[in-house]
C-alpha cells in the first residue's frame, strides 16, 4: 500500500509540473505577426527614412562603397576608419585601448567608426571623440556591467533567451542620453558617419543602421530606436533576448527580430559582396582602416568545466576566434589590392578574456592593458605581426 501511495503522490506531482510547464510555456512567446521578404526588404521603423542598409546584398554594398569613394574623393587626407568587434565583456578592452591612444595624443578623428556587439555600445564614444572618453572608461569599469547576466531560472527553457535583457537595457540607458544622441547628430551633418549592426534573424543579413541619420530625426522616437538598435546589436542570441523592431512597409506595420550583430560577422569594415572586388582607382584615394578586436585572436588550451555556462563562455570564444581570424584574412586582402593601410588590434596572446566574464576587477584589469598599449603605441600592427 505504501509503494502505491508513494508511485501516487510521484505521478500526481509529476502531472502537476507538467501542467505548470505546459501553462508557462503557452504564455511565454505571443505568436509573430507573419510578413513576406519582399515587404521586409522595403521595410522602414516608422518616422525613419534610408537609416539602415542591409550589408550582404549587392545594392546596400554598392550604396557603401559610393559613399566611401565619394569621401575619399573630396578629401584631401587619408580616409580615416575605425571597425570595432564584438566580444562581450572583452569590451574593456577596446575602451582601454581608445583611452591610451586619446593618452598618447596621436588619435585620430575618424570619419567613420562602426561597432558590432559591444562594439556598438564603445562606438557612439570612439566616434564623438577623446572628450567621451570618461563616459566609455565608466561602461565598462564601475562596475553595472558585472550584474548584466541575470538568469531566469528553471523556466528560462521556455523563454526566448537564458538571461533577462533588463538589466542590458538599463545599462544602455544609463550611457546614451539625449545629449550624446545630439552631439552624434552634429557630427553626422557634418560629414562622418556612425555605423551599427544588427543581425535580422527574420532575413538572416546583416544590417547596418546609420545613426547618426537616427539622431537627426530627433525626439523620442528617435532615442528610443537609437537605444533599440544598440541593445539588438549587444544581444548575443540565447543569453540576452531579441529585440523586437517595428517597421512599416507598404502602409503594413509589423516587427523585425533583431540580435547580436556578431552572429553574421565579428566586425564590419567591407561589405560581403565586394571582399573580391579591385578599385582602380584606389591608389590616389588612400583609406587608413584601424580594426580594434575585442578579444584574443590565438588557441589556448584549457579543460572546460562540464557545466552549461562555461561551456556556454568556451564555445563563444572559440567561434568568435575562429570567425574574426577568417575575416581578417578577407578584409587583409582586400586592402592589399585597394590601397587601403590596414592596422589591427587585439588582445595579446596568453591573456585568455572570456566574452562572458563580466567581474568588474577582472574587466578593469583588461581596461587597464589596453589603456597601456594605446598610450605607449604598442595596441597597433599590421595584419600578421607579432603581438607585443
């Protein structure tokens, strides 16, 4: 009688769990509103006009290198580019390196600065300059960031990612406020330009939002978009949900699924489908294009803990290593043929980031080497040399 009571109250608790989950599961994720490629394609955020290009296709990388030959035209100096990686927490890194070179007196002003990940989140302040450059050291060393991976718990299976995105959120909220997003739009009128990306799960591209174009347009909408494309950039898909974007296309609203912009490329500096291509005429438009890699780019070998975050922070790094190593390979080629001065920076080996490790000692400690190599000069080599 005892066993059947005992195999009774399993059951029924089992039944109760199952029941409970089924519940949850039902209520975690609303259904998507449905849309065709071909109203993605025409889509726009609502108030918001030719603030996005989508970087793989043929018309978007013909729309960039216009822009880039147009500027390298009317100039009468190199073309200065600045690229930042994704990487997590390695961010620090990146910061600690603008914070040197801005030390060192030999920074320059880019033209144009792009950022993928938390790329994106360095890239408004290494656009805007030296005078941001307290703001940048504070994102990444005062420590808000070290609670950015806050678990959902058991239930997070049935959830669109393992950690909650809030805190993400007001970690953005905090660094971008009305007064940076205006200065963004002051230098956008200007002539440079400020370039994220986002991966459009729905289309699988990568997309590219001008920000400064986002800053223009000003008010709220404005900064809530700004916001929105800087967190979807920093979303790494199953830690920090997606965000959801709207768009209107053809009089129909609906929203796109937008994440890490690091899940299609590590970085952004030539479009996908001109990596082969030859300007002839690059020789009297020379470009200065400096890659600042948040992370290590050499295999270290270390026995990973069988458990699911380490896995988790082992097997990011070794794709993120992997994939930067490949494109760095294509965008190096793709300066020697096009005149372009190609200068790389990225962890020194045996120091072994990890993207996930959000400790605030062991971020300062990264910020603090690369503030080293960007003020002694040592942060910057070309494509292939030796890391200091």
């Amino acid at each position: 009688m005892k066993t059947e009571t005992s195999l009774w109250g399993r059951w029924r608790a089992a039944a109760a769990l199952l029941a409970v989950l089924t519940v949850v599961s039902a209520c975690a994720a609303p259904p998507r509103l449905a849309y065709t490629a071909s109203e993605q394609r025409t889509a726009a955020p609502p108030g918001f006009t030719d603030v996005r290009i989508e970087a793989s296709a043929q018309d978007g990388a013909d729309r960039l290198m216009t822009f880039f030959q147009r500027e390298r035209a009317v100039r009468e100096r190199p073309l200065e580019v600045l690229a930042i990686s994704g990487g997590g927490a390695n961010g620090a890194y990146g910061a600690g390196v603008l914070y040197g070179w801005s030390q060192s007196g030999t920074r320059p002003s880019f033209d144009v600065v792009t950022g993928i990940s938390t790329g994106a989140l360095a890239a408004p302040f290494a656009f805007l300059g030296p005078a941001y450059d307290d703001e940048l050291k504070a994102g990444y060393t005062n420590g808000q960031a070290s609670n950015i991976l806050d678990f959902r718990g058991l239930l997070a299976i049935f959830r669109p990612s393992l950690f909650s995105g809030r805190p993400l959120e007001n970690l953005v909220g905090a660094l971008i406020d009305d007064v940076l997003i205006a200065a963004v739009a002051k230098e956008h009128q200007a002539g440079r330009r400020l370039l994220v990306g986002t991966t459009n799960l729905d289309a699988q591209s990568l997309t590219l939002w001008d920000m400064g174009a986002i800053a223009v347009v000003g008010g709220p909408s404005a900064t809530q978009l700004f916001r929105s494309v800087l967190i979807a950039s920093a979303s790494v898909p199953g830690v920090f949900p997606p965000v959801m974007i709207e768009v209107e296309s053809g009089g129909r609203h609906f929203f796109e699924m937008h994440v890490d912009g690091s899940a299609i490329s590590s970085f952004f500096a030539v479009p996908e489908p001109l990596l082969l291509w030859t300007d002839e005429k690059s020789a009297a438009r020379p470009t200065k294009l400096h890659i600042l890699v948040n992370g290590a780019l050499d295999k270290q070998f270390a026995v990973t803990p069988n458990e699911t975050l380490s896995i988790l922070r082992r097997s990011i790094d070794a794709a993120s290593k992997t994939n930067t190593r490949t494109e760095l390979a294509a965008v190096g080629a793709f300066a020697d043929r096009n005149n372009v001065d190609l200068r790389v920076s990225y962890v020194p080996a045996g120091v072994n980031p990890s993207p996930l490790n959000f400790d605030q000692a062991r971020m300062s400690e990264l910020f603090e080497q690369g503030r080293q190599l960007g003020a002694s000069g040592q942060a910057w080599r070309a494509l292939g040399d030796d890391a200091p």
